[in-house]
C-alpha cells in the first residue's frame, strides 16, 4: 500500500498504481470501504448526488476529520487498476431493469447506490453499465468515468 507523505494543501498526492492516497475535505467523515468523491476543491468526501462532486473510487481505510482543517489528514482510495468492473447495488426505491445495460451510472451515496439519469439531479458519474445481475445488482464498467463526468 501507498506511504502517506502528504503534509497538507498542496503536497504531493503519493500513489502505487493500485491505490492512491489524497486529502480528506473538512469536516468530513469517511467509512472503511465507503464510495468517495473529489469534491470542487479536490478533496475527498463521501460519495453524493453534490454538484461539482467527480467520483473517486472506494476506500481501504477509515479516515476521520470531522474536527480537521482541509487536507488535514489523508485516506487511501483504491484505484481502476484493482478492480475496472464493480459490482453496485441499485438505489432503495428504483428497479433495474436491462434497458439499463450501456447507459451511464450516477452514484448517490457512500454505500455505492447507483440510479439512472433521470432520478440523479447532479450526475456524478461513475461509469456504464454493462451487466444487469438482477433488478437491485448490476455490474458498471468503471474505466472511462473521467471522460464521461465531463460529458
């Protein structure tokens, strides 16, 4: 796993090709295996249906700065190269169906819920479908969301 040598704002994000390790946003609280964004500002926050949020990945450690300044402390988030398909569940209240399979994936919450595009108000995408397991699990190719977040 990554060494932390993160000091605060602005100093170098250390990563190993498998996990990277990035600032946590103030005020915030991050579970151990939790779904994560970047936020406007770059840091890290629970994965939310927030405008400006881009999503980041999971985590493999618990990271506490509900009483921290910005970047105060650091978690590890694991990167595509572990794991470019995931398997997430379908938002509490919606039904995947197979229509759902190639069209975009929105996160909505740190549990890693996803809906579809017209129940996600903020669209911060996490990849596409490309498998219905059943209508609460589908699988979601995660290697192009960066290029899709911008589109």
């Amino acid at each position: 796993m990554a060494t932390n040598f993160l000091s605060g704002p602005g100093a170098p994000i250390t990563a190993n090709g498998s996990y990277v390790v990035v600032p946590v946003e103030a005020s915030a609280n991050i579970y151990q295996y939790a779904h994560v964004c970047y936020d406007s500002s770059g840091y890290i926050v629970r994965a939310a249906d927030v405008s400006g949020n881009i999503y980041a990945g999971v985590t493999t450690n618990a990271a506490n700065n509900a009483s921290g300044a910005a970047g105060a402390i650091s978690v590890t988030v694991e990167t595509l190269a572990t794991a470019p398909y995931y398997a997430y569940p379908v938002a509490s209240g919606s039904t995947g169906t197979q229509a759902w399979v190639g069209v975009h994936a929105f996160i909505i919450d740190d549990s890693g819920s996803i809906v579809q595009a017209a129940t996600s108000v903020n669209k911060v995408i996490v990849g596409r479908v490309i498998q219905m397991i059943d209508p609460t699990l589908m699988v979601v190719d995660r290697t192009d969301r960066y290029a899709l977040a911008t589109t």
